[in-house]
C-alpha cells in the first residue's frame, strides 16, 4: 500500500496506485470512471454478469480498466493492490472487504473518494442530510432553494447522481445538496461538511448491521450501529449541525460531534423556535437562528401553504431545507420560492384518485415503520395497505400509536404476517386481511377488499413500511400496481 493514499486528494500520483473498485452499480461506475480521469490502474469486480453490467464494463476496458465479471468475481481481493472502493451497499464482512480490513488496505466509498478528489483544487462546499426518512425530499427542498438563490448547484449522492461525477464536472458549482445514506457514511473518514442535517433516527437496515463486523466503534447493537453512521455526517461540520427538536437523539449526536470550532447547533421545531432554531409559528414558516436579533424576533421564510404534499412530517422536511439554506446565506425569499416551485416526485404522499368520497394515496416510498407511522398520522381515518421485506424492523410501536385512525388493514409481501401479529396485538378491533399471493395481483386483491371496507371520508393509504423486492423491481413499481388497481376500480 502507497503510504501517500492515507491522505491522498486530487493531485496525488495516483498512476502509481492500483485500485479495485467493489461493485458496477451507479456509484461503482463512476468512481472508476473518476479514477480514471486522475491516471489510477483501475480493477473493478462485480459478480452480477448482467447486459447492463457487461455494457459499463465494456465501456470501461476501452478507458484502460481491467473489469472481472461473473459468480466468484469478487470472492478474493488481488495482491498489490493500495485501496478498495466500494459500493454502499456491500457489508464489511463481504469477503473481498475482509480481506482488505486484514491487510490494511483502505476502504473507501464513492461518497470519501469524491471528498478527496474535491480536494485541493476543486472544493465546493457540501450540504448534507441524512435521516432515516425524509432524505430525498429535503434534499429536493434544498436545491430548490438554493437554485432559487441564483446558485449553482445539484442533488448528488443517495438521491442519484453520484457526487464523483459532480465533483469532475465541468460546471463550477457553487454549492452541492447532498443525500448520504447510513451505507455512504460508513465508508467516509475524512468529510468536513459545511453544513449537515440528521431528520430523524428509527430502526432500519438492521439487517446490514446484523453482523458486529459492521459496527462502528463504540455500537452496543445493530441499532447503535445505524446511528453511529448517521452521526458521523456532524463529524468536522464547519457551520451548522441542524437536528430535529422533536427527535433527541439527534440532538444528542450534535453534542457528542468533534465538529470544527465555531460551528453551531440548529434545531428545526413544528412548534414556536427558541433562539437558533427555525420553527412554525401561526400558518408560517420562521427563523430565529440567522439574523442577529434571534433573541427576541423572527424572520418569515415562508407560508404552511407553501409546502407540497402538505403533511407534518414534510413540513419538518421543509424546516430542515430551511435550516440548511439560510446556514449557507440563502435569502428568506428565496426559501418560499423554492417551496414554490419545487414539485415532488411520485410515490410520495401522492394522491392518485378520489372515489366515492374516498381518496387512495400513494406512498410507497414510506420503505419503514417510521416512515409509515409519519404517512398515517397525517390522516383521521385509513385503510391501511402494508407490507414487503420488513428488513428486520417491528411494527408493535407504530400499531400502538395509529390503532385509532385505522378503519381497517391489509398485509401483503413475504413480512406479512409480521405486521399481522403487531395489529392482532395491539389493534384487536381493527379488521384485518392477509393475502397470500406473492405475485403482482395481490396488489388488486388489496385495493378492491381497502376499496369496499372504506367510508366516504377515508383515505386508502399504500404506505408499505416496508422494502419491495419481494414481489417488485422497486418502490416505484409497486406504487405503480397500487395506482394500476385503483384505475382498475372505475373500469
């Protein structure tokens, strides 16, 4: 291993350096590609012989890359190698990573490469958000605003587009709204944000963090583990560390981050902000941390009214926009008409038709319970349709604090009875269906029996809780059979 690499940027010689980059996924794609352009000696290994993975790796070997493809591709790591790359999804006890944690080779994610090659030359500072739910739809909310700013900018990281490839573009950005999931995070050792947000804290993924191998220092348990990893997003922050008042463990990791001296704590509130918080206060939007006379008054950002799908749980998506915009200087003005103007995309809180006085809304995207419990607590009155890959999460919590709004349930996906058991639990009264079918008709099964258990008034709520990839490709498409079978209602 180069000795150099422990704090390589850039302008490092990285001809010199031999590079396996884990997985031919979107950001494995494009940490080859960007270690390319820098000169690096390129190995990427990928077990998955797709035609679209044999299309990148084509692509690749013409740039010079050595790209293994196929079962057992990636089950030994080569000698002479100084650093791995991985895609964010790779466990630290897959055994081509173990075998770099023995030999001490550095491991590092999409996310920490294009920190680096950010650096010296090319740094622009990084807005970031992390959090159990409501990631992609802050980030949105931010871009928004600072575009409406008159900024430069682009939503780069879990919400798509990986941050390398930003990072190596010819625009010069002036800032980067950022999504990091608790995958992107781990993989990172070096990242000094400008400003950071955690939304919220919950149970997800606890699979991945099954094995202790995959704790980071000082996690007890799985759940630990997960938040570790979101705190580390605080981790040498130079301006705002923004958490959410209604959440203490957010809280709790702003005061327990080595973050860089002078930054400062930022809490967002959907109640009256103290100082240095931003808040609601009557029907609008107010900030009590960025203007000087935070003491003892307020400026409007912007209007309830302004925030679209309107629902509590993205309200305190908008305040975390919000909070990181004006860290970065944004005008008030511009935080309204990025609220404005943005548009959100579809399968969250979407509504899809109103039949009969009740409406059937589509948020498959609520992929947990904590996600799930926000969906159906902005609602009196729901039919609930639940269901997929649990991922190792339980539903007895959020059963107990939405039995009241549930007119009745149906369960789905290969967790069904897992959510089952939770409403026999702690919703007795409550009706319940579980359909055993596991291909995509379970889904009209589901709509037709919601349909005739719904009174005028109700809304018919697709809000999972769960993963997809039991019965979909993803999130997406299963939101696209719910909206398929309430089209199917009217014939």
């Amino acid at each position: 291993m180069k000795d150099w690499i422990a704090t390589a940027d850039r302008l490092s010689p990285w001809p010199q350096a031999r590079v396996v980059v884990a997985g031919l996924g979107t950001s494995g794609f494009a940490a080859a590609d960007g270690l390319l352009d820098l000169g690096a000696r390129i190995l990427v290994l990928e077990d998955a012989d797709t035609p679209g993975n044999a299309e990148k790796a084509k692509v690749l070997e013409m740039l010079d890359a050595e790209v293994r493809l196929g079962p057992g591709s990636t089950a030994s790591l080569p000698a002479d190698v100084d650093l791995v790359v991985t895609s964010p999804g790779w466990r630290p006890s897959a055994p081509l990573l173990a075998q770099a944690a023995l030999r001490g080779i550095p491991i590092w994610g999409e996310v920490e490469l294009a920190w680096r090659m950010s650096l010296p030359d090319r740094q622009v500072p990084w807005l970031a958000v992390t959090g159990t739910n409501g990631k992609t739809t802050t980030v949105g909310m931010l871009e928004s605003m600072l575009t409406a700013a008159g900024l430069r900018t682009s939503a780069v990281g879990n919400v798509g587009r990986p941050i390398v490839e930003a990072v190596l573009d010819e625009v010069a950005y002036d800032v980067l709204a950022v999504e990091l999931s608790s995958f992107q995070l781990h993989w990172t050792n070096s990242l000094a944000l400008h400003s950071a947000a955690v939304l919220n804290v919950a149970p997800d993924h606890l699979e991945w963090y099954a094995d202790s191998s995959a704790w980071p220092p000082g996690a007890t348990d799985p759940m630990a583990a997960y938040a570790a990893d979101k705190a580390a997003v605080y981790s040498r922050v130079t301006h705002s560390c923004v958490y959410n008042v209604a959440d203490p463990a957010t809280e709790r990791m702003v005061e327990e981050a080595d973050v860089t001296e002078g930054a400062r704590a930022i809490g967002f509130t959907l109640g009256i902000p103290a100082p240095s918080m931003v808040g609601v206060v009557d029907d609008l939007i107010v900030d009590r941390a960025f203007l000087a006379q935070r003491r003892d008054s307020a400026v409007e950002l912007a209007k309830l009214s302004d925030v679209t799908p309107y629902a509590p749980h993205n309200v305190a998506n908008a305040l975390a926009a919000a909070a990181l915009a004006r860290s970065f200087g944004v005008p008030p003005a511009a935080v309204s008409d990025g609220l404005r103007r943005l548009r959100i995309g579809d399968h969250r809180i979407q509504t899809v038709a109103e039949l009969g006085g009740v409406r059937y809304i589509d948020d498959s995207k609520a992929t947990n319970p904590h996600a799930a419990e926000a969906s159906l607590g902005a609602f009196e009155h729901v039919v609930w349709i639940a269901g997929g890959q649990a991922k190792g999460t339980t539903f007895d919590d959020l059963v107990t604090r939405v039995a009241p709004r549930l007119r009745a349930a149906v369960v789905i996906g290969v967790d069904r009875q897992v959510i089952a058991d939770a409403l026999a639990r702690h919703a007795p009264q409550v009706p319940v269906k579980v359909l055993d079918s596991m291909d995509h008709g379970a889904m009209q099964q589901a709509v037709e029996w919601s349909a005739a258990q719904a009174m005028p008034g109700d809304v018919v709520l697709l809000a999972p809780g769960c993963a997809s990839l039991d019965m979909f490709t993803d999130y997406a498409a299963r939101g696209d059979a719910f909206a398929a079978a309430v089209a199917d209602l009217t014939g």
